[in-house]
C-alpha cells in the first residue's frame, strides 16, 4: 500500500495520529454512518430563512425611505446585511466544514461528502450564498449520504437551494390550473407570460444523473420540465404558510397529462402517478439506467483516483452498485478499494479545497476561529476576521459556496495548473506558516517536525527531507517549498 492512500482518500494523517494497522479496514468502516459534527451553533435552513425574510421587509421600507438618495440608501442597506448576517453566516459555513474535515474520525466520509456537494452544486444568486447552500448541504446532501442514490438525488433535486438556484418556481405548465383560471377571468396577459422553464429538468438530466451520453433531446427536457412543473421553493414567510417547509409541491402550476421521457410515458390513463409523485418516479427511472450508473461511477473514480480512470475500474464501481440495489455506501466502498489496490495511479492533483485541507492536516495548521472568537461579532459591522477564511477559499479559485457554474469546479489537472493558481498556491503556503504552532518551527524542532509530517504520509520520505534541508533556508520557506513539491500537489 502507497503512504498516499491516506492523502488520496481523505487529507493524511495528523502530526499525533499513528497510521492504522488495517488501512483499507480504517477507511471502509467510515462510510457506513453520518456523523454529528460541530455546527458551531450555526442556524438551520428554516431560522436562515427567517432572517432573509425579515431583512427584505427592512430593505422594502428602505427603498422607500431613501428613494431620492442612492448613496444613503447603499448606507442603509449594508448596515441591513450586517445585522442578518450577510457576509457572516457563510464563513461560519466554511468552518463548519472544515473543522469537519481536520477533526472528524471520518475523514473518508467528509472527502466523500465534498464530491457530493460540489455534484449537487448551487449557483450563488439572490445571496443563497449566504444563507442557504450551507444548510442545504449539511441539511440535504450530508444526512442522505448512507441511503441509496436514488434518494440522495430526489432529496438533493428538491432541495430549497437547488430548486431556487434554477428558478424552478417560474416554471408553470402551459396547460396548468392557474393558467386555466387566469383564461376564464379574461387576463390572457398572465396566461400567456405563464412558461415552462426548462433550468432544473437540464441539469437533473446533463449533470446529475444520465448525462448527454444517454441520448436525450431537447423534447425530452421539455417534458422533464412539465414533470417538475410545480415545484417551489418560498424565501418569505407571508409566501407559504406552512413555513416549517419551505419547500412545496403546488399541482395548481402543474402541467397535467402524460409525459414522455427518454422513450417511458409516465402518467398514463392505464397507469395514473399523483402530480407530486411523477418526479420521483421519473428520478428512480433515471438513476436506475445504465448511463447514470456510468457516469456517476466513472466520474467518482476521476475524482479520488486519476483524470483518466480505466473501463475496468468504472466497472468495478458499477458491479459494487448493481448489488447493493444504488446504496451509497457500497459505491463509495467499491472506489476506496479501487484506490487501495491501485497505489500506482498516484498522480491525481488536488483541488485548491483538498490541497489547503491536507496541508492544514498533516502539518498541524491552525488556521480556524474558535467557536468562542467566531462568534465575537456585534453584527453592527463587517464581520472582516470571520471573512478571511471566505477570501481564502476565493483567492484559491475553490469557494464551496460560489460555483461559477452549475456543474460544479473541474476536478481534472488542466483546470488547476495554470500559472495563476500556482503563484496563489505559493503564496499561501508562505501565509499558513503563521498558522503553525511555534514549538514545530524552532530550529532546534523544525527537522524533526517535518520528518514526523513526511514519513508518515509520503513514500520518498528520505528523498524529500534531504530536499527541504540540503542547504540552510529560512524556515518559512521550508513551507513554500514543501507545500508545492509535486509529491504533496499530487496523490
């Protein structure tokens, strides 16, 4: 077994963690359960939307208030964030998971977890950012990782983020009840503004379950989004009174009658399917279909083992689903095996999240706000020490909440290697050396640091020692210099 199974499959091992005796045996026995973990009294999706609510009640009044002065207005409005939270609740997010990551017993489930989160991405508009995609994906995506992926994919397909992210609320069926009602009160205006929206229907298709290699059309989408017609998220408390859910199927903006999608007609008068329940009988269709099996597994394999995964490890991973009926622990068993027997693919890079994550990891980098200092905030003012792990994970290219596109962040080499992200790599190397604990950087310390660090987590321990200490450097550029050998930037 390769040292760099630890880095591979979750972020190395911690300066006073001893390898286990049963590598394989460790790292298997952590998917099986989800573990609570320290939400630093961060609010749930409910209380998150409460605040939202409110703070636009302010906002209204504060358009009308300040409707001569633009700049009093902008005063206003920011003085308004900071007391919801804008600009605090998302960082606080961003600990939560990290801390997750470094301090959890499960580090195999927290890197797994990080590939689902980034699968079910949400593009950050109308500052779901801030409060929203945080609890959605402890709330939505994290509990559900030990059921089977069918149902992950329904949970995380009527997720509030997800659902507002793609403006599935804007999708009306053409045919619908409401359209019908607007017709027979004369106001063909609304009736005829009333439109499918084809967002959500696209992505469950292309990027969370079938893939193109399934063949689909543009028909299909469109029928996809009649079946998803109906389903709404609410931001504001006088939207929906049941506020206790936030999510809700209303079948006044669905599109009734049959549908007809990848060659299945569902709903039919032999078969009837309620409204509500056509989406997941359609997403069970799905992720049951050979192509989804595919594409999920080969695209698992290419984030923990290499950018160009064999047919014969997909295939692996497909015989691991096929017997455990799509339950996700058995598939992500079937890819750490893949990983441990495989120790000769070893040159997967690292994402900037993974490559901060296990820097902080085995070199015992302090880099997070306690509980206690987090919350040190009199949400008066900018919240600038609590952002700093935000402008971090922005400068490095890899924010878990701001994905610049519905498809998550690549997680192949070419989208990483770039000059750019290089120098930015590099200069946080020499910033996390003040996050290391003073006692490791003595002189008299620092050699037998980096030898506790390095033979425990990298194969060519003595040839990377002999490197970093073959001439006299100055200490913080030993983490400059160890931080971006390729051995550590790669697994």
């Amino acid at each position: 077994m390769s040292k760099g199974f630890y880095r591979k499959i979750a972020f190395g091992l911690g300066l006073n963690e001893n390898p286990p005796s049963d590598p394989l045996g460790w790292a298997l026995s952590q998917l099986d359960s989800v573990q609570d973990i320290d939400l630093m009294n961060a609010p749930s999706l409910n209380e998150q939307l409460e605040f939202f609510s409110k703070m636009r009640e302010v906002e209204d009044k504060l358009t009308v208030q300040f409707k001569h002065s633009a700049v009093e207005y902008e005063e206003a409005r920011q003085k308004n964030y900071n007391k919801f939270g804008t600009g605090f609740y998302h960082p606080l997010e961003i600990h939560i998971r990290h801390k997750a990551a470094l301090t959890s017993n499960q580090p195999v489930f927290e890197r797994m977890y990080h590939f689902w989160t980034n699968h079910f991405a949400v593009i950050n508009t109308n500052t779901l950012r801030d409060h929203a995609i945080g609890p959605y994906q402890r709330e939505v995506i994290r509990k559900n990782l030990t059921g089977s992926f069918n149902e992950l994919v329904k949970q995380a397909t009527t997720g509030f983020a997800m659902l507002k992210s793609l403006d599935n609320e804007r999708s009306i069926g053409p045919n619908s009840a409401y359209v019908r009602k607007k017709k027979s009160h004369g106001d063909y205006k609304r009736a005829g503004q009333a439109a499918l929206n084809e967002n959500h229907a696209r992505e469950l298709l292309e990027l969370h379950t079938v893939s193109p290699n399934a063949g689909y059309t543009q028909q299909d989408v469109i029928e996809l989004a009649k079946v998803m017609s109906g389903w709404r998220p609410k931001y504001r408390k006088e939207d929906y009174p049941d506020w206790k859910n936030p999510v809700h199927f209303d079948s006044f903006y669905h599109e009734p009658g049959e549908k007809n999608i990848l060659g299945k007609i569902y709903n039919t008068k032999d078969s009837p399917v309620s409204p509500k329940d056509e989406l997941f009988q359609v997403i069970d269709d799905l992720c049951n279909s050979v192509h989804c099996k595919k594409f999920i597994s080969h695209k698992l394999c290419r984030y923990f083992i290499d950018d160009n995964p064999t047919p014969d490890m997909v295939e692996y991973v497909i015989r691991a689903w096929n017997a455990s009926k799509g339950q996700l622990p058995a598939i992500h068993k079937a890819v750490i095996e893949l990983a441990y027997n495989n120790p000769q693919y070893n040159r997967k890079y690292l994402m900037p999240e993974t490559w901060l994550l296990q820097s902080a990891k085995i070199l015992d980098i302090q880099y997070l706000l306690s509980e206690k200092n987090f919350w040190n905030h009199d949400f008066d003012t900018w919240p600038r020490a609590q952002y700093e792990i935000s402008h971090t994970m922005e400068d490095l290219g890899h924010h878990p909440f701001i994905f610049k596109q519905p498809n998550g962040y690549m997680d192949q080499e070419k989208e990483w290697i770039s000059p750019e992200m290089t120098i930015r790599r590099l200069a946080y190397a020499k910033i996390f050396y003040d996050d290391v604990d003073y006692s490791h950087k003595k002189k008299s310390n620092i050699k037998e640091y980096f030898e506790s660090v390095v033979y425990k987590n990298f194969d060519n321990g003595e040839e990377i020692i002999k490197d970093l200490f073959s001439i006299k450097r100055i200490t913080s550029d030993l983490f400059t210099i160890f931080l971006n050998r390729p051995e550590v930037l790669r697994v």
